[in-house]
C-alpha cells in the first residue's frame, strides 16, 4: 500500500450493457477494492496506519 501525494489518475474504460447493468458491476469492483486494501491497512496495525488513513 502506497500513498502517492498530489497524483492526478485518469482511468478510461467502456463497460457494455444496461445502466443496472454497469451500477452492479462498478458496485463489485468498488466492494473488492475496498476488501483487498482494507485487510492490508489491518496488517500493517495501528501504529504505522493511523485510524483515519
């Protein structure tokens, strides 16, 4: 996990089908990342991240 200051990200991407559709699939991704980076923000412990990251 690594914080990089000031960084501007552009992310392009076309995801097909209805506007349910894309809802539901942004909602999973969203879901896994937070998943994967929350359980590594645990790891580290509460001395090196702080409670508000």
């Amino acid at each position: 996990m690594t914080y990089v200051p000031d960084a501007c990200v552009y992310t392009i991407e076309q995801i097909e089908g209805s506007g349910t559709g894309r809802m539901v699939q942004n909602f999973r991704r969203w879901s896994g990342n937070m998943l994967r980076n929350g359980s590594r923000a645990i790891a580290l412990g509460p001395f090196v991240a702080k409670p508000f990251i």
